[in-house]
C-alpha cells in the first residue's frame, strides 16, 4: 500500500512540477528578460560615443541572445530549481566581456586603443595575448607617450571611474514577489484536472 501512495504522490508532484515549468517559462522568463533588457538599455545605452566599437548599443544582440539561451531551470536538481541571471551565472565571455567589466564598474581613466594604433606604438602584435579590434587600456604615462608618438588623442571611455551597475536586481525582485503566486497557480492547475 505505501508503494502506491509513494508512486502516486510522486506523479503528482512531477504534475505540479511541470505546470510550474510552464509557467514560468510562458510568463515568468519573457518578463523576466523584459525588464533586465529595459535596465540594459536604462544603464547602458546611449552613454558612450555612439560611434565607439565599445558602446553597449553594439553588444545589445548579443546579450540578448544570450538571455534567451539563459538556462532558467536546473535540469539536474532533484526537486525544482529556477534560476535568474546574475553576475555570477550569466555568460559574459568573449564579446560581452565589455559589457561585464562595465557592470563590476571600472575604476580609473580609460581610453580606447585601435588595434592598428596599438600595433604601431607598441610593435606587437596582441594586447595582454589577446587581439581585439579595440583595446580598453588604463590610461597612464605610457598611453600618454603614445599619444605623442602617434600625434593622436585616444578617446576617453565613458564608462571610466563608474561604480558597478546592476541590471539584474529588479528581475530577481520580481521573480521574488512572484513566485509564491505561480507555485499557487500550479498547484490549482493540478487540482482542477484531478476533480474532473
């Protein structure tokens, strides 16, 4: 007897589990992306020079894709894990490695090097081993000498001495208030298909 109760309170709670995942994924992500995509473009956009190869404009795409690629439910958690986005788990690597330092903040002056203007007053070839068509340096004495050498101005970036900025706090806020609310609507979806 207690094998049948085990295996039916198992399916029920896989019924449950899979109204929630549907929930979420129908209403809880769109919002969800929705509103870290508005802090994206509240923060972010339409700061830097818009001609920059390193404004935030140019990596909306990108970070946007990613959202949608985003792993939001842990398929390997035994019981039900719903993730949002954060610093720590999102995917900032290659392209969107801008777009994090951005949000840690940046301290200090920097300014955008060209790679060509880079290759000419260095004579190398890669910046920190890495080859970029704009390099994000510090600026200092060398950067100054270079500018000489060059007889160029390099441009100031924007984002230079910002504290961190957080565009996935609300979404998590939300996600927070809401929860409750859609485990409750899983479990009457469940309900409703037991009583007819």
């Amino acid at each position: 007897m207690a094998i049948i109760i085990k295996k039916e309170i198992k399916k029920w709670t896989d019924d449950i589990r899979k109204n929630l995942v549907v929930i979420l994924m129908q209403t809880a992500v769109s919002k969800l992306k929705e509103i870290i995509l508005e802090d994206y473009d509240f923060n972010l956009n339409n700061v830097a020079n818009p001609k920059s190869n390193l404004a935030p404009e140019n990596y909306l795409d990108e970070f946007s894709n990613r959202l949608d690629n985003f792993e939001y439910i842990d398929p390997e958690f035994k019981g039900f894990k719903f993730i949002t986005p954060d610093m720590h788990n999102f995917d900032f690597s290659g392209e969107l490695e801008t777009i994090e330092s951005i949000l840690e903040g940046i301290v200090g002056r920097y300014v955008e090097v060209k790679y060509e203007d880079y290759v000419k007053a260095t004579n190398k070839k890669t910046y920190r081993g890495e080859h970029k068509e704009v390099y994000l340096i510090k600026y200092d004495r060398s950067v100054r000498d270079w500018e000489k050498d060059l007889d160029k101005k390099f441009e100031d970036y924007a984002f230079s001495n910002t504290p961190p900025i957080d565009i996935f706090g609300r979404a998590n806020e939300f996600v927070e208030e809401n929860m409750d609310g859609w485990v409750i609507e899983a479990i009457n979806k469940f309900k409703k298909r037991v009583k007819s």
